[in-house]
C-alpha cells in the first residue's frame, strides 16, 4: 500500500527581535509605542495545549496597520507554570521579550533600529535573530 505524507512550508516571512527588559509587558508596550509611534495594544493572551494537559499562556500585544503587523510577546509563560520549559521559545529562554515585525515596516529596521530600542530605559539588550534557525519557530505563526 502506498503511503502519502503531506509537507508544509511555512513562511516565516518575519524580523525577530528577542530583547532582555526587567520591566513589565504593558510599561514596554508603552514605550515601544512612544519611542516607534505605534500602537501596541494588549490582545488576548496566546494559549499552547500541551500533550500533558498543561497550558503555555503568552502575553500578546499588537500593532497592525494597512502595510504591516508588529506584535510584542512576552517569552515566559504568565502565572505559575510546572513545565519544565514555561517558554514561548525555549531556545532562546534568556530573552524576556520577543519583537516580531512583518511586512513594510521590516525595511525600516536596521542597525539604526536596535540603537533606537537601545534608548528605552527598560531594554537592556536585544539581538535580531533568524526564524529559521530556532527549533522552535512553530509557536510563531499564527
């Protein structure tokens, strides 16, 4: 009997930005709104049902305008979470934050761009990363 397999390409068609910030999602938000002129809004919170009838809960903000989407996520699960990798993305669990910017505004983002986020007092450090090369980069699309 022949046996069919179906593949799927995704398109991560995206910039990510992963940032280190001791500060709270909604204060970030702000400032990110303040500093890029947009406007992040709180959406509701991303929910993963895991295998062992856990929930991984992710904090969501998003700006979306005719010619691109930009969402701030928060890394970590909210609450208290027994797994053992509460993250969003776990290959990168040091970063609190995650940045993802689709569409014209990824133009307009270059080296210049993370000297500007580096200006928001709650950011301590960020790095642009490459979807494709993070084991987890699934939990990205929506």
């Amino acid at each position: 009997m022949k046996t069919l397999s179906l593949d799927v390409e995704y398109d991560y068609n995206f910039d990510l930005y992963g940032m280190v910030s001791s500060g709270k999602d909604y204060k970030l938000a702000w400032s990110l709104n303040k500093l890029l002129g947009l406007h992040l809004t709180k959406q509701q919170d991303l929910i993963y049902n895991l295998f062992d009838k856990e929930q991984l809960v992710i904090s969501n903000y998003e700006h979306s305008s005719e010619h691109s989407v930009v969402r701030l996520f928060c890394n970590r699960a909210l609450g208290t979470s027994t797994l053992k990798k509460p993250y969003l993305l776990p290959d990168i669990k040091e970063y609190d934050y995650l940045l993802q910017i689709t569409g014209a505004l990824q133009e307009l983002c270059t080296q210049d761009f993370i000297t500007n986020l580096l200006r928001i007092p709650l950011v301590q450090y960020i790095k642009k990363f490459d979807p494709l090369t993070l084991k987890f980069k699934e939990n990205l699309l929506f």
